[in-house]
C-alpha cells in the first residue's frame, strides 16, 4: 500500500511539473508553437487544457498528503494504546512482586 502512495504522488509532482511549464510556455508572448501542439486556435481553449489538469494535479497531491496524515495518526493511536497496554502490564508485574 506504501509503494503505490508513493507512486501515485510522484505522478501527481509529475503532472504538476509538466502542466505547470506548459502553463508557463502557454504565458509566453510566442504561443503559436503551443497552439500547434494542441491544435487548438483558441487560447481560451488552450489555457483550459493547461490548468484543468494542473488543478487536477494540485487536487490529487492534496489528496494523497491528507491520505498520509490520516495514516499517520491512526499509527500514532495505535502506539500509544500499545504503550498503555505495556505500562499497564508492567505495573501488574511490580505489584505482584
């Protein structure tokens, strides 16, 4: 399960990365290469297909980070029961002594 959070967040940097530099070329006063790459005259159009899947990307690596800090706390619930459970019995083992 760690493997593929792992995977699935360098892909979403990846997007990130991508989309964002193509945003950057898209902003730049030469847009025509652009344009040809998407075959789209509209830069209306073109701006749609750059920032919807950045969005994306932003949403997906929120996602993930909320899935890890989820994750993380019920690791720490999980410890800290354990440690009772360790106190708890330690304390049984010095009151019979």
């Amino acid at each position: 399960m760690g493997f593929v959070i792992k995977v699935l967040v360098i892909i979403s940097a990846l997007i990130l990365i991508v989309f964002g530099v193509l945003f950057a070329v898209s902003n730049a006063e030469n847009t025509a290469s652009l344009d040809l790459v998407f075959m789209q005259p509209d830069s209306v159009n073109v701006a749609l297909l750059v920032m919807v899947p950045f969005f994306l990307g932003v949403v997906i690596s929120l996602l993930f980070t909320c899935v890890l800090l989820v994750k993380a706390g019920a690791q720490r619930k999980v410890l800290e029961m354990k440690l009772k459970k360790a106190k708890g019995s330690s304390s049984s083992q010095a009151d019979a002594v």
